[in-house]
C-alpha cells in the first residue's frame, strides 16, 4: 500500500530538527529500521537509550498517530527499499561519477517525495486551482524559477495566472488578491520572508492559499491553505537547490496536468494552438 511507506524519509528528512532525545532514538531507527520493526514502545526504549515519552514525541513530529503506524510504513519502505542514499559531489569526481551521482539524487528526490506527498491534499489543491479566477506564483531565487515554469505551464492551457521576478512586485500583487484567486507560495526552507509576506497578504485578500516546502514543520506550510510537502536530503554544498528543484517541479507537473485532465479538451485545444503558434514563428 503506497501510503504505508515514507517512514524512514520523513525521518532523514527531520533529523536536523529534533530535540536531542528524539534524534537519538530516529539515529537509532535509521540504523536498525528491521530491527524497529519488530520492537515494542518498551523495546526500542531500551536499544536506542531514549524514552517512552520521547518515542511517543518522536511519532507526532513525524506526522504519525503512533508508533505501530511509523513501523508500517518502515516496513514498508523496506519491501522497496534500494542501498541508495544522496551523495554528494567530491573533489575531482570523474565526468561518469558526476553524472550518475547528480541524476540518482533528482530521481531519489522525486522517489522519496511520492513517499510523503499527500494525495488528498493534492486532489484539494487541484480544486482550488481549478476554481481559481487568478492563478499567482510566488517563489524567491530558485523557487523563482519554479514560479515561472508553472506561469508559462497554466498559461498554455488559458489559466490565467502570473508570476514575477521582482520580489516587490510579488508583494504588491498579493496585495490586489481576491476571494476568487489563489496564490501558489514555494519556498523550499518554507521560511523565506518575502514569500511569506506575498502568502500573508493573500489570506488578507480572502485568496486561497497553496505552499509547496520541505517536509515537516515551517512558517510557510503552517498558513497555507493546503501545505504541499516535498523531501530531499542535501547537504550545505549543494544549497543552490539541485535535487529539490527537481521534486518542486514535479509538483508543479502534477497540478498542471492534473488541471489539464479536468479541463482535456479545452486544454489540448489550447495546447495545439500554442504548439502551432511557435512553429509558424520558427
């Protein structure tokens, strides 16, 4: 069952920002997740030197009811489970290292995020979009270029929607959003302030709101509407967002043809007159 898996991503993902008791007993899980498996409360307790109290902690910042559900969906990572995890770049790797280490992370990344990814909160996302008069795209730096890519993707099926580079102009549209809109925020930290602001102007306007952020608790996924969540475990090095890109547009992806499949032929109407339209331009 696809839904009984993604214990042992959203755990990678949140280790950073567990209390120190609880990353205890998560460092444990990530070494011994068969081991977990088969264990009681009591028994992990025991092996991983944390408390019951902490495991119980540890189950709720991970989005579980409790800790027979964490160990469902573990095991059921491990039906599935490839000896994979994120590399990072080395000093004088070889052209064939780089090019197998960067192409595994984007496919790990979109891999662990069908993992987390809710789909009820997706179907409800696809709602708002559909319903939407206006269509806004906020994102800064990277998630900027997400921003775009989802603008010119709704824009070739007639959506009418908007993004911009500028943040200031981000922030002075939100301040013109209505009921009838809904504004798409991403951020990957889900702490980036100028997105926040765009997202705390669109609720004022009585617009609906969608984050796509990390996994697990931040500023931006805890105001929206429908927080959307992707994972993807990098490293400092890599802060210039390669692999989470990747898990972003995918989303993105996702709510484009999810709106195209509601709408297919109006929409494959649209897009044939777009495609047509470039190639006479050519």
């Amino acid at each position: 069952m696809e839904g009984m898996k993604g214990g042992l991503v959203r755990l990678r993902a949140l280790m950073d920002d567990l209390t120190p008791s609880e990353r205890k007993i998560g460092a444990y899980i990530l070494d011994h997740p068969q081991e977990t498996v088969q264990s009681s409360v009591a028994q992990l307790s025991e092996r991983s030197g944390g408390s019951p109290a902490a495991i119980i902690r540890l189950c709720k910042s991970l989005g579980v009811t409790g800790f027979q559900e964490l160990k469902l969906k573990i095991a059921g990572d491990l039906q599935t489970r490839e000896p994979y995890q994120y590399t990072e770049i080395r000093p004088q790797d070889s052209m064939e290292s780089i090019i197998q280490h960067v192409s595994a992370n984007n496919i790990q990344s979109v891999k662990d995020t069908v993992h987390i990814l809710d789909p009820r909160l997706v179907e409800k996302a696809v709602d708002v979009l559909h319903q939407a008069n206006r269509i806004f795209f906020y994102g800064v730096g990277a998630s900027n270029l997400i921003a775009l890519d989802a603008h010119y993707k709704f824009m070739r099926i007639n959506r009418t929607s908007f993004s911009f580079a500028d943040p200031h102009m981000q922030i002075s549209s939100a301040t013109t959003l209505r009921e009838d809109d809904t504004v798409v925020c991403i951020s990957y930290s889900g702490e980036t302030s100028n997105v926040i602001s765009c997202l705390k102007h669109a609720h004022d306007g009585g617009a609906a709101t969608i984050s796509i952020t990390k996994w697990g608790s931040n500023t931006l996924s805890s105001m929206a509407d429908v927080p959307l969540m992707i994972t993807s475990t990098e490293s400092d090095i890599r802060s210039g967002a390669t692999s989470s890109r990747i898990a972003q547009l995918n989303v993105i992806d996702i709510l484009y043809l999810a709106i195209a499949s509601r709408d297919y032929n109006q929409s494959v109407e649209y897009l044939e007159k777009s495609r047509q339209a470039i190639l006479e331009h050519k």
